[in-house]
C-alpha cells in the first residue's frame, strides 16, 4: 500500500513512518496542508493519515478539497487534543 502521512510534528510523523515501513508499506510524509494536498491530488494513494492541526492550510481544509477530487480515498483522522502539548 502507498500512504500519506500529513503531519507536522517532525518526532511524530517519523514514528508513524516508521511503524508503517516496518510492516512493508511505501510511505510519503508531507508537513504542512499545502503540500498535502497537493501530493494527494497527484499521487495515487491507498489511505492518508491527517493531523488536523498543520500550518500553510488547515486538515479540516485538506480533507474537504481531497474528497472533491477523490471521495473514494480512506483518510485517518489523528490529532492531539487542544490540552496536549507538543
């Protein structure tokens, strides 16, 4: 499976790279919405994990535009709860 993981905490998308790697997935990481959507649109991708909280455009935002152009595309939604600290 080729997957997406949009998130900006560097520490974080590296330990859900890896996890994912490690069970023969081919991942991409991108870091900020803009650049996310933009890979989503081009690339043709099995599931995409999103964290809602990113800078350049918000997740919410990314998932909107994605499911115009694909609605058929699985997006995990993972975010930190407004008390977590980074």
């Amino acid at each position: 499976m080729r997957l997406l993981i949009v998130e900006d905490d560097r520490k974080v998308s590296r330990f859900i790279r890896k996890a994912l790697q490690a069970e023969g997935h081919a991942v991409d990481v991108a870091y900020d919405g803009q650049t996310a959507l933009a890979q989503a649109r081009e690339i043709d991708y099995d599931l995409v994990v999103l964290d809602l909280m990113l800078p350049e455009l918000p997740g919410l935002e990314v998932l909107q535009r994605v499911r115009q152009d694909k609605p058929n595309l699985p997006v995990i939604v993972l975010t930190c709860p407004v008390f977590c600290t980074k």
